[in-house]
C-alpha cells in the first residue's frame, strides 16, 4: 500500500491507498483541518438512500457519517447534481423536506475560544417560509448546540432576504440580509477572528457581531435542513464541507478567491500536490492552474520527458524557485536559485539587466546529446542582444544552449549543443512560448509559440556547466542578462514538432488560467 503525503486527504478513506480508485487532494491548512467531508462518490460507495453510510475523509476518530432522517418526509441521498459537472463521478448529498440530517462521527472538534473556519458549498433548488434552511450545528449530548452555523429566510422565504446566524452557547450573532440564487452553487463560511464573527457568501464578507463566548464541548457534529421534524426544511445539495480550528485558514479580507479545488472535487493529480504543498501556493485558481497542466502535460506524453519545469506561479521568489518535476529544496532536484537584481510578482520574473540570474542547477550533459528541448515563456516584447536562458562553454569543443527570443535584428538566434556560429530564424515579438528542440545530430528546430523551423547545425558536445535564466552562463559567470519578464520554462528531452504544439496548447492554457497570456 502507498500511503498519502504529508497535507493530503483522500475523498474515499482516511487511509486509503493512493491508486486510480481512491482520489486525493492537498489541503495546504490540514494542520488546522478538523472535519473533511468532500460530498463525492456518494452513490458509488452505497448511498442509494438515507440509511446508508457514506464513508468520508473525517479528520479525527470517525471514518463515516451517517444518514439519519426525521420526520416522515425527509430524504438524504446521493445526488447526481454537481458543482464540477464534467466529471460524472463527483455527486453532492442531497437533503429534502423536514428535519434531514447527516451525522459525521467526529470527536475532535475543540472549538472552545479558538478561531475557526467552518465552509461548505450549498445548492437551493426550493424555498420555505421557515427558518434555517442549512446549518451545522455541535452539541455534547442533548438540549442546545453549543455552537451552530446556519443559513435561513427572514421574512417571507425569500432568497433575496437570506441571513446567516452564528449561535455559541445559545447566544446567537445574526448578520443583516443578503441575496443567494436558487439553482446555483454558493460557497458559504462562518468565521471566528478573534472576538469577531463573520459570514462569508460567495467570497463578500459580512459581520456577524463580536463575542467573547467559549464553545463548551467538542463535539459531536451535525449536518442537517429543517429546525426540526415540525418545521419546514428546504430541498438542496450540499458538498465539500469542511471545519477548520485554529489560526491558519482565517479568513479576515473584505473579500476572499475561495479555492476552486474545493468545490469542483475533480482529481488532483499527486505530482501537482507535492508542488502545491511544497511552494505553498494556496490561491485556489493557482492551484487548479497547476494541477490542469500536470494533467495536460501527462495526458500529452510530455510529463515523462521533462526534467525540469518552473510554472513560475505565486508571485515570490519562493514560491518561483520550485521544480515541478521534483519539488525539493535542493540543487539536485533543480530547484531554482537567485542571485542579484530580480524581480518577482504575479506576471513571473524579470532582472534589472544587470546581476539578476537564476541558476536550474541542471547542466546539458544530463540530457542526451541529440535528445533535448529547452523552453521559456516571456510576456514582454523586446528586442535586445542578450540571452534569456542557456549556456556558452569555449572549452574545445565549443558549444553553446542558448535562446536570445528577439535579437535588435528581430532574429530569434541560437546555439544548441552546438559550436560557434549562431543561428537564427525571423522574430518580430518575443513573447509566447519561445524554445529550441534536438532530436538528432545534425539539426534542432526554432519553435516560436505554434511555429516551427529547423536549421542544420552539427552537435558537438554537452556542456557540464549549469544552465542560467535571465542570462546565460558564460564559462561559469552570468553574462548577457536580459530584461525581458518570463513566466516559466522547462527542459528536457527532445520533442517532435507535434509534441512541441502540445506543450504550447498546455502552457498556454496554464498562462491564461493565471491571466498572464500573450
């Protein structure tokens, strides 16, 4: 058995192996992760109705929850409705008519004054005079929940006229009205600040008041529609909920990018997680930016022929420095380092044209010398005389690895485990996907964005020496630096011109997912 990494959780069972079944996703706050309950695979693992058990990714001593209907009305099921409807294995449970509930047999729920995060996503298909519609509530034994979150009408049922309510101790901190649309999918969280308590719909923030209340017990926790067997409940889905203690999830800004990762529950691949987890990307769009090309990559047959790749995401230098292929902190995992003027943010990186150099640590003799790609994306048009990614060795026998994307001749000129003379093919535009492809002796093919040409150049060795972005490495110093804004690069293998559109069509897809496209 292959057991998960450190940070993930499974949507099957806590311990389930990693394999094509059992479907696994990071969590970069699991340290804070409580109760995981992702609403997917119901229907596969027996839910046809509501007294099945449904086993759940449960932080804490349970691995199940359980479907306990009151009131003879109520349903609790599995539900073909989805948030991530492209993939038909990702169901939501789905709860109708008076005082349906979902019992999750979790003990560990410490809430007592901690901060806390308590989030789900919520679908409404019918409207009801009586309040709440949803709510989670947590109780020691019987009479009051010690802690409750919920969601419900005020006057009149209307989804125009929606509150949500926080009740510690039977004391409850209700928020002013807000708008939430039948048929649609909604992210809902109830936070704790401090002594402040908010709701979070959609991503907008609203105040629920400050408290000073310690939570009394630890659980257990309820998931359920309807107040009671007496009460109107209301028709809807729910999915992916989960609760957070402690001070790492917080959410405090006025306005929050709830990850997408949590509501689409669409595989994450295990290479994009270890990444995720170790650059510590936590905005959910990069994220799925990242596990998209994963998958793209893979599906292409391009994932296996990489050594290096540096998606470039995050905005830090960081978050800037990891191999996707092999995310380590070390030099002979290929991770990035940096030296002198470089600038990082949400575009990618560029030097002052000065000192700014970052170092793959991967050197062209650990490709084949005929066998060899190198790539990098740029955002900026510029023409300039200097080098964005390579190597220049004068030991004899001369060779150089080298892209300069746009000359002042508007050429894109190269050298490519080749000797002196410089090639080059027209380039008005620099920015794109610009890269250099060898896959025999005697030649290597430009490759502009979706654009190829080849040019005849004899191989003549590999250099030992470290491959430089932003630069190039000359003999063992950094020269040439360029100023042109890059958003990623990698190198590897040699690839056939339709393996090299298949690696524009991925990282071009990877760049618009971010907004960074050219």
């Amino acid at each position: 058995m292959l057991f998960k990494p450190f940070g993930f959780y499974s949507q099957i069972a806590e311990e389930a192996p990693i394999g094509p079944v059992s479907y696994y996703r990071y969590d970069p706050y699991s340290g804070s992760l409580r109760l995981a309950i992702p609403g997917t695979q119901f229907s596969y693992l027996g839910m046809s109705n509501y007294y099945d058990d449904v086993h759940a990714d449960i932080k804490g001593s349970g691995t199940n929850i359980t479907a306990n209907p009151t009131g003879s009305a109520s349903e609790f099921f599995a539900s073909s409705e989805t948030n991530f409807s492209s993939e038909d294995y990702t169901t939501s449970v789905y709860t109708k008519d008076a005082g349906s509930w979902g019992a999750a047999a979790a003990s560990e729920l410490p809430f007592f004054s901690s901060d806390f995060v308590i989030e789900g996503w919520v679908y409404l298909d019918e409207t009801f005079n009586k309040p709440p519609f949803w709510k989670v509530a947590l109780r020691a034994s019987t009479g009051s929940y010690d802690i409750e979150a919920a969601l419900g009408f005020s006057a009149g049922g209307s989804t125009a006229n929606v509150r949500s309510r926080i009740m510690i101790n039977a004391t409850q901190y209700v928020s002013s009205d807000f708008a939430l649309s039948q048929n649609q999918w909604h992210h809902i969280a109830w936070v704790r600040s401090g002594g402040s308590l908010y709701t979070y719909y959609n991503g907008t923030k609203i105040s629920n008041g400050t408290t000073g209340l310690t939570v009394n017990s630890n659980g257990p926790i309820r998931i359920f529609t309807g107040e009671n067997s007496t009460n109107d409940g209301t028709a809807g889905a729910w999915q992916d909920f989960r609760v957070y203690i402690g001070t790492d999830k917080n959410y405090t800004a006025t306005t929050i990018n709830p990850a997408s990762s949590i509501v689409t529950l669409q595989e994450q691949d295990s290479d994009a997680g270890a990444f995720i987890g170790a650059a510590g990307i936590t905005d959910g769009t990069q994220q799925d930016a990242v596990n998209q090309l994963v998958l793209d990559l893979k599906d292409a047959g391009l994932w296996s022929k990489m050594l290096a790749i540096y998606p470039m995401v995050g905005g830090t230098a960081t978050t800037h420095k990891w191999n996707l292929k092999d995310p380590q902190d070390t030099n002979a995992a290929y991770r990035l380092t940096f030296a002198g003027g470089i600038t990082h943010d949400a575009n990618g990186m560029n030097s002052n044209g000065r000192c700014g150099v970052y170092n793959t640590h991967l050197s062209p003799n650990a490709m084949g010398l005929n066998d060899t790609s190198v790539y990098v994306y740029i955002n900026q048009n510029i023409a300039e005389d200097k080098v964005d990614i390579g190597v220049l060795d004068t030991t004899t026998p001369y060779t150089g690895y080298q892209i300069n994307a746009r000359s002042t001749s508007n050429t894109f000129t190269a050298r490519f485990n080749s000797g002196t003379t410089l090639l080059s093919t027209a380039n008005s535009d620099s920015r794109g996907l610009m890269g250099l492809s060898r896959t025999s002796s005697s030649g290597f093919d430009f490759n502009i964005n979706q654009a190829q040409t080849s040019a005849t150049a004899t191989s003549t060795r590999a250099s030992s020496r470290s491959i430089f972005g932003l630069c190039f490495n000359l003999n063992g110093n950094p020269g040439f630096y360029s100023v042109r804004r890059q958003a990623f690069a990698c190198i590897g293998e040699g690839l056939t011109p339709t393996q090299a559109d298949d690696l524009y069509t991925a990282v071009q897809a990877f760049q618009t997912t971010l907004g960074r496209e050219v």
